[in-house]
C-alpha cells in the first residue's frame, strides 16, 4: 500500500491585518483552531449555545439540500455567539463572567495568555459547519463501529462531498453588523476498498468521532486517492476563504448577500501527494 502525504504550497499570511479588529471563533473545534493557528490568525474562543440536531432536523424536514442545512447551522452558531458575545463584552460583565465564556487559545495573542475578554476595536465573529455528502444524503458520525464499516464500505470506489459553511458576523458594519456565510465544496475520490482494510481502520477508533467515519487528514487518507477542491475544508475551514471573507470586513466590504456571484480565491492550502 501506498502511503500518502499531504504537500504544502508555499503559505501566504492569512493573518488578520487590522489591529483594531479582534476575532472570536465560535467552535470547540480543535482542528478549526489548529487551521487558524497555523495560518497565522490571532483569535479567542466563545462556544455557541446552539441546538444543532433541531435545526438540522428542521431543515431536512423541510425539504432543504446539505447546502440548505450547513448555512442554518453556520448561521445559528454566528448569532447565537455574537449575542452572547455582547453579553461578556459589556460594561455589565464582570471578570469571571468574561473569563468563564471566552479562552484563550495557546499560542495566539501577544503570550497565549488568556485576554478576558477584552476585545479593542471592531469584533468579527467566525462560525463554521462541515457535513459529508454521499449519494444526496448527510452522513453523521456513526452510531457505532458496525454503522463505520457499512458507510464505508458503501463508499467503496466511489466519491463524497464534504460542504463547509462559513459565517463571518461583523459587529461594526452598519446598523446591527452585517453576516456574509460561504459554502464550499470538496469532492473526495475513494479508491475500492475491502472489508478487511476498512475493519482495521474502524478498529484502531479513528472513525468514532468524524463525520462520514472518515479521518481524511490521519488514518483514512489512504482511502482517498483524489481529492477535487480545497483541503482545508475537509478539516473543517476553507482557509482561503476564511482570509477573503476576513479582508473584506477589514475593509468593509462586508454584506450579507453580495451584488456579483462570488469568485472562490486562489487557494493555497495543502494539496495530496
């Protein structure tokens, strides 16, 4: 078996210019963080209070695409932050308050200490969901390891297409902030799998927490032998377009439906090799 490996293009700074603007993260995600981290971006973390099986069972009873149901969920966890943003940012909140919401995340800021949430200048809040889509249908995370082996084995020489929303809250762009939310699509190419591989992978664990059973960027990258569209947003945030979104707050050109359909910039994130 080949053993692949994820090449890097050579990185552009994503980091976010203005110095009067602080970023809050609105996930608990360590591999969203680690993206941010790498690129260079200083942010803290507020976890959104959000209820994300009743919305995304909401929108699927309406009808709505995997498009329809990442944009909700993104939507939500953005607003649901934003307010409870204001809430630990106001004159009101007093210091364990602001530090029991918001932390700190290592290595970010000017010490990786935590800041208390204290945040000068404009605050721009960034939320995230990411699904796998496989023949129309979402797949969550297993219900257990028999549920792993029968998703993956039904992926099985053919493709899956990961969707992440991204929701970029503005609080100083007009009367009550502006939101712009971006979806973008990656199509992952498996290879045949046999029944005894895809038991060995589901035994070592790697499948019980991700989406899809699949841990793309560790375990299950030998499953993958294509991969159309960005990888970063396999893991969890369109990098590329995460520092897109961010400039144009930056130089508010932030709106919430944008006038000209948007062009995807280039994207610079990792590519398989």
């Amino acid at each position: 078996m080949v053993r692949r490996s994820w090449a890097k293009r050579p990185k552009r700074s994503c980091r976010v210019g203005n110095q009067s603007t602080s970023l809050v993260l609105a996930s608990s995600s360590p591999r969203r963080q680690q993206l941010l981290t790498d690129a260079g971006i200083d942010f803290e973390v507020l976890i959104p209070d959000v209820d994300e099986q009743a919305i995304g069972q909401d929108i699927l009873d309406a009808g709505g695409t995997p498009t329809d149901y990442v944009t909700a969920l993104a939507e939500a966890k953005v607003v649901s932050t934003s307010i409870n943003l204001n809430k630990v940012s106001g004159t009101r909140a007093d210091s364990h308050s602001r530090e029991s919401a918001v932390r700190s995340i290592p290595g970010t800021g000017s010490s990786g200490e935590a800041r208390s949430g204290q945040f000068p200048g404009t605050v721009l809040c960034l939320a995230a969901d990411t699904v796998v889509v496989h023949r129309g249908k979402i797949l969550g995370k297993p219900s257990n390891r028999n549920d792993a082996r029968a998703t993956l084995l039904s992926m099985s020489g053919g493709s899956v297409d990961v969707l992440t929303a991204v929701a970029l809250f503005d609080g100083g762009a007009g009367d009550g902030g502006a939101t712009e939310v971006r979806v973008v699509t990656t199509t992952l190419k498996v290879r045949p799998l046999s029944p005894a591989e895809v038991h060995g992978y589901v035994a070592t664990g790697a499948a019980d927490d991700k989406a899809g059973s699949l841990a793309v960027q560790d375990d299950a990258r030998d499953f993958i032998v294509n991969i159309d569209g960005c990888f970063s947003n396999v893991v969890g945030l369109p990098m590329c377009e995460v520092a897109d979104v961010i400039r144009r707050a930056e130089t508010g050109d932030l709106s919430r439906r944008e006038p000209e359909p948007h062009q995807a910039p280039e994207c610079l994130c990792p590519t398989m090799s």
